[in-house]
C-alpha cells in the first residue's frame, strides 16, 4: 500500500495549491518543499516582495510628485533601507506561515527537504524514501543568464538578488524589457537611482499588444527610465567599483558600452527540474527544457505529472494554481480543466499593465474581422482626480459577432480591472453585454464598460 495518494514536489504556488485541492478532495496528500519556507519563488524571491517594494517605492513617488498639489505641502520623508527591507520581510513570512496553516487546516504532510524521484511511485527526500500512487512536479523555474555574463547576486543579479541589494544603487543596468526588468526598475528609479534599460528587440514588452508596449514605455520614459533597444547585450565586464555592461546595436552592428554599480540581468527563466532524476526515469522532455505532458498533465511515465514553470505555458504563478488545481481534479477521477485562451498577464509598474486573450497584431495575423474599442483614462473622472490619467483600455471584439476576443489595459488598477473582461470572456460574452453592464461611479471600472460602448455606438465621455 502506498504511503500518499499524492506528493507534490514544490511548495510554490503550482505545489501548494495542488496539494490542498488533492486533500480536499479526499486524497492523502504530502507537499515536499526544500528552500525552508513555502510559496516558492513567488511568495519568497518574486511576486510577493516585489509588490512590497513596488508599493512603498509607490506612494514615495506619490510623495515626490502629487502631495503637494494635493494641499499636502511640506511632506518629507527619508528612505529607511533597512526598515524596507524588514517591511518586506514581514510580508514575505507572513504569506509563508499562512500557508503552512492553510497545510495543518487540510491535512497536508509537510515534507521538508529537497525531493527526487528514484523510481516510478517513489519520492526520495533526505535519507527517506516515501511511496505515493501519483506524484506530481511543480519545482517551477530559474532565471536564465545570458552567456558572458557571471552572477554573483552581489553586484551582478537576478531578480532575486535585487530584490534584497546591501544599499539603493545610484546606477542600475537592467538587462531584458520583460516584466521582471521594467518592475525592478522602477522600484530603483523610484529610490533615487539612475535606470537604463537594454533591450534586444525594437519594442518592450514581448508579445503584448503594440500599442500598449509604446504607451508604457512613453509613461516609463516619463517617469526617467533609459532605454537602448534593439540591443544585443554580449556580455558584463566586473571591476572592483563598477560593472561595464557591453552590448552591439542591431541596426548597424556597432560595439556599445555602459556602466553601472548594478546590473540586473533579467532574460527570461527557465524551468528548474535538475537533481530530480527525471533522466533515469526515461521522462519525455522537450528540446528547451520543460516537462512533456499531455492535455491532463501527464508525463510519460504512468502516475507522474508535472506543472507551472517545469512545463510549456507563460511562467505565471496564477496559471500554476489553475493547473494545479485541475490536475488534483483529474488525479481524484473528476474533470480538471484550464482555459489557456483566458489567462491574464499584469506588470505591476505604475499605471499597471494588464491583458488578456489575443493582442491586435495576432488577429491581423489570423486575418481575423475585429472592432476595437478604445477609451482613455483622461475620460474617466476617478482617475483623473488621482493624478492616474494616462492610459488606456483597448477591448477587441468580434466584427460580426461581438464576441470578446481580448483586452488590454494601460491605467489605475489595471491588474484587477482585466479580471471583469475574463469572467466575460469565460461567459462567451460580447463587448455590448458588458457595455449594458452598470458600472458603479465613479470607479476606474467605468473605462472598461466605455470601451466595450465604443466597440458598438460610440463610448459617452470620449
Ligand atoms: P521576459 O521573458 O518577460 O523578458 C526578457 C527580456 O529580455 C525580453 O524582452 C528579451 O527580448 C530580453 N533579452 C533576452 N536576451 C537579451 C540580450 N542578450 N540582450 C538584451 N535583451 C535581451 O523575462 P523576465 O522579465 O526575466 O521574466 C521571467 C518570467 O517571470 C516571465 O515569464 C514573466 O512572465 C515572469 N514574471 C511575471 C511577473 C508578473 O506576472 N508580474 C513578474 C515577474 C516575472
């Protein structure tokens, strides 16, 4: 008789999630986790501390900027990098210890230690070797450096060396123009420090919609960001006082340099399955490194599945929660199931960012018909009267039947407004069910419905 119905390898946000739907479901569930604390990247070194710095850098920079026209006068506050840093902290371990409740709440045996999978139905974890009828992989993902350049987490570091830096540099490189780059910079340009961002292609931002990638970076831009594009970075020179980063325009081949105290160098992750023996194991693995599985999380050998990071799919802890929870639907014998077409992306700058479903240059490509309707913040009276103007909503619709086919946003709240257009889309709604939506006023919510107005007769306020 096996010991568990399931372990689940990774406490993150796929892992843990997995493991409380497996037990709530019935089925005796253990949740091996090696780094010391639950949540995974995302609650210890990513989403969660990020946020904490994004919102104290926030209101300093709301400080700096709008206080005084507020009536505010005289407001002055001295950055405490310690106190910060402890700030941080206390959110990171209060996520963590919520979680180890939430496992004595369900009856999740906590397996602490690093897992690896000696044989089919086996999990190894330090010198004990537990038996389970399904196990499942959610050990998530690493960053990713570029060749040529050596991370030390000092002075040269990831994300997660940034999110925790001995003292606010006064110059930052940041490799990459993806999520991670513009979040990171602008916390340090917001403390003080002189940000340039270089970026390989000609627009930041990969795959978001065109013409939200150009209106964040113009706002960025506004706020003091730098940025070199179309940039190929070759490679980081170290000396004792300063880092060179070395970098070839595109355009005309020409060699570049640019110095800095740090550089982030933030290109991209890749899946973290090392040290699991899944090698031995014969599992089936795709040429860039994930996890092959089938519609139901499945790999290749019979009882093992695997999801988040380890697998294909954008590296989002909030598709991992889904898929964790739909494959401890399918391990309990029901019906789990993901929509990938509906699951929303958001970069926490300031305005945020935020989309869902297909951006405007997929539909030309799939030569699909599509209105699109647009409406700007400056239309919207709550966003004005807090200084968060700029921006925009852009929803597309079907041109013949108005049926919902993505949203992006630039604005206020960007993160949680997107939320309304998913449940739409999840409901096959059309942009005129959600513009015959009343929408309370005066919320930031109200451009939502007037863009979806302006995909039929026209929005109100623009
Ligand atoms: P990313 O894939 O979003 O962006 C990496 C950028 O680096 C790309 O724009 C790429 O063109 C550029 N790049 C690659 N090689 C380069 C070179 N040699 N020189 C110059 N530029 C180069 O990756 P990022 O920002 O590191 O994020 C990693 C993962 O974490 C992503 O999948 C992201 O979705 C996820 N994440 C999500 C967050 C959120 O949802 N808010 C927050 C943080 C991370």
């Amino acid at each position: 008789m096996a010991e568990f119905d399931v372990i689940v390898i990774g406490g993150g946000p796929g892992g843990y999630v997995c493991a409380i739907r497996c037990a709530q479901l019935g089925l005796k569930t253990a949740c091996v986790e090696g780094r010391g604390a639950l949540g995974g990247t995302c609650l210890n070194v990513g989403c969660i501390p990020s946020k904490a710095l994004l919102h104290a850098t926030h209101e300093l920079h709301e400080m700096h900027e709008n206080f005084d026209k507020m009536g505010l006068t005289n407001a002055k506050v001295k950055v405490d990098w310690a106190k910060m840093q402890s700030y941080k902290q206390d959110v990171i371990d209060g996520n963590t210890k919520g979680i180890e409740f939430l496992f004595k709440k369900n009856k999740v045996t906590y397996l602490q230690g690093w897992g690896s999978i000696p044989a089919a139905g086996q999990v190894k974890v330090g010198d004990e070797v537990h038996s389970a009828k399904n196990i499942v992989i959610a050990t998530g993902s690493e960053a990713a450096s570029l060749p040529g350049i050596e991370i030390d987490e000092q002075t040269v570091v990831t994300s997660t060396g940034a999110l925790s830096l001995p003292k606010i540099p006064k110059s930052m490189v940041v490799i990459g123009a993806g999520v991670i780059g513009l979040e990171l910079g602008s916390v340090y340009k917001r403390l003080g420090a002189d940000v340039t961002v270089v970026e390989y292609l000609d627009a930041i931002t990969p795959g978001m919609d065109a013409e939200v990638a150009k209106g964040l970076q113009k706002i960025l831009t506004k706020q003091g960001l730098n940025f070199v594009l179309g940039a190929a970075v070759s490679g980081v020179e170290k000396s004792k006082s300063k880092n060179t980063v070395k970098y070839t325009l595109r355009k005309d081949d020409s060699a570049h340099e640019i110095e800095a105290e740090v550089v982030l160098v933030a290109t991209g992750r890749k899946p973290f399955t090392g040290g699991l023996g899944l090698e031995a194991l014969g599992v089936e693995m795709l040429p860039r490194g994930q996890v092959k599985t089938n519609d139901h999380w499945a790999t290749s050998v019979p009882g093992l599945y695997a999801i988040g990071d380890a697998i294909v799919g954008p590296m989002l802890a909030h598709k991992a929660e889904d898929e964790g929870m739909a494959v401890a639907e399918v391990i309990a014998g029901k019906h789990g199931h993901v929509n990938y077409d509906v699951i929303p992306g958001v970069i926490y700058t300031t305005p945020e960012v935020a989309s869902v479903g297909k951006t405007e240059e997929v539909l030309k490509q799939e030569g699909r018909a599509y209105r699109v309707g647009k409406f700007s913040f400056m239309g919207n009276g709550r966003a004005k009267a807090v200084f968060q103007a700029d921006g925009f909503v852009k929803l597309l619709a079907d041109a013949t039947t108005d049926r919902i086919l993505g949203c992006h946003i630039i604005g206020p709240g960007a993160g949680d407004l997107i939320h309304e257009v998913c449940v739409a889309m999840e409901f096959g709604a059309s942009a005129q069910d959600l513009a015959l939506t009343c929408h309370a006023h005066p919320t930031y919510s109200e451009a939502v419905r007037e863009a979806a107005l302006a995909c039929g007769d026209g929005a109100i306020h623009a």
